[in-house]
C-alpha cells in the first residue's frame, strides 16, 4: 500500500475547511494537495511528515506543503486544530511573480515547525487561526471575505518572516521505499491487532531482520513495536467502551489482549482511569 490521496470535498469556489481532531486514532499515510496547518491545542501530537517523525506540544504549529506525505500517530488527550486550504483561494500573487516564485516553493522554503519561529510570530500565527475559526464557525455576512484576508495576512507572514531554510527541494520521491514498508507495517497491524501479533511476525511480513525492523520502527514511530500495538489496541478498546454496550473481558479479547489484568493495567497507564471507569465517564458524557 502506498500513500493515498485523500479528497477532501472542498467548495471548489471557496477552497477551505477548518476543524478539531483529539488525536485518540491513528491517521495513515496520505497526501493532499492542499496546505495544511497543524496547531496544538492541547497535549502532545505525534505526527510524520515524509520521513520525519515529530511530537508537536501544546502551542505549537507546523505547516504541511502540498504533496507532503505524512501521517498522524495516536496521541490520547491531545487537541490540534487542522486548516486546510487550496493555493486557488489565494488571487493572482503578483508581489511573488516579482520574486520568481510559485506559491508550492514559497511554502516550501520555509522553516514549517514553529520551534524556529520567533515568539512574534507564534502569537501573530495563533490570532489569525482563532479569527479564521471564528469566521468559519459563525458564518456571518461576508465571512469568506474575512477568512481569505486573514490567509493573506499568514501568506505575507510567511513570505516576511518565518525563517526559510537550505534544504527545500521535494526531497519525498526519495524516502518512498521506507514510507511504503511503514505503511504496509500500519496496514498489517490494523488488520490483525485483535491477534497475537509479534516483531517477528512483521519483520518476516515486509521481508525485514528483527533487529533492523525494530530499529526502523523505533526511528519512524518513536515507539517500541510492543508499546505501538499496544496503544493501538487500547485506542480501539476505548471505541468499543464508547459505542458498544460489552463487558470488560469481552473487549479486552476483542482488541487482542489473552490477559485482562494486563489490559487493566496498561488502559490505565495510557488513558488515566480504568476501563470501568472510562466507561461509567462515556455514559455521562452522551447525556
């Protein structure tokens, strides 16, 4: 399985779209060719990008050109706000022509993780995405007008004052190999999670020693192959707590855990309560 190109509906007209995600699921690998722009809310978010693997706090900001592959690892109790837009919402750019650059360059040439941004800027940044949010969420008289002055305003932020970088060639056709053997390793656990799983299952699966899967997992993800699975199975424990009326024991099996003390304990560790209590906190919540 490759990256895929995920479509989003946008109006073909008014090429936007804002929303919230919780980060409780993983995204796979995909592209699009729109702009995204990634804040944190709350939380920490653990997100690729080509073959970079990032964890994004509370504050942060970082901005996905068109084209780049990347992808969203689970990341329980955080909170980013997602705006994506198309580079036709923007008018003919005439002050970039003057420069001899397309707007694709331009956002590539940019130091997109907001760590080597200036406090100015950050804040700058985070003003304009509430009044983006604001505009998108009330929809008043005129709010498509609002919303493209404020990407103006970040496209000339971005064009004045976010630091640029050497290294802005589309360097991602190289690092296809390596994406493809991740995503057959996300497309191998999402349909066998609720098994007994093992490195050595996945490592012979993409053809990998296990000692040389376990590093390429650890650089890619961050994690121990063990605790990835692990915090997969729980993230899709706590859907079936949310949605289906089971008993513990019933999803503890359904996720792939043989032991439910062990589900117990380690639910616990990743979400905070137990899975009775999750549960009992779900039933509140949908009343």
């Amino acid at each position: 399985m490759g990256a895929t190109l995920e479509i989003r509906r946008l109006d073909r007209n008014f090429p936007f779209c804002l929303f919230s995600n919780d980060g409780a699921t993983l995204v796979g690998h995909h592209w699009h060719k729109e702009v995204e722009i990634i804040y944190v809310q709350k939380g920490i978010l653990k997100i690729g990008v080509n073959d970079e693997l990032l964890h994004l706090e509370e504050g942060e900001f970082y901005i996905i050109n068109s084209g780049d592959i990347h992808y969203f690892l689970s990341s329980p109790n955080s909170m980013r706000m997602v705006v994506q837009f198309d580079f036709t919402i923007f008018e003919d750019v005439q002050f970039l022509k003057k420069h001899d650059l397309e707007l694709i360059e331009l956002f590539n040439r940019i130091q997109k993780y907001s760590v080597l941004w200036n406090e100015e800027v950050k804040q700058k940044m985070i003003t304009y995405l509430k009044e983006l949010e604001n505009e998108f969420i009330n929809k008043k008289e005129g709010f498509e007008l609002a919303i493209r002055a404020r990407l103006y305003d970040i496209l000339l932020l971005i064009f004045r004052d976010l630091p640029h970088t050497e290294n802005h060639k589309l360097n991602y056709p190289n690092r296809k190999a390596s994406l493809l053997k991740l995503e057959k390793i996300f497309h191998y656990i999402e349909e066998n999670y609720m098994n007994d799983i093992t490195l050595n299952d996945v490592a012979n699966y993409i053809g990998f020693t296990n000692s040389y899967f376990a590093k390429f997992f650890k650089k890619y993800t961050g994690s121990t192959f063990c605790h990835f699975v692990n915090q997969y199975r729980i993230t899709k424990a706590q859907w079936y707590l949310f949605n289906e009326d089971l008993p513990i024991t019933e999803i503890a099996y359904n996720v792939g855990f043989i032991n439910v003390k062990t589900f117990n304990r380690l639910f616990k560790n990743e979400v905070g309560l137990s899975p009775t209590q999750y549960k009992k906190k779900t039933i509140f919540e949908k009343f």
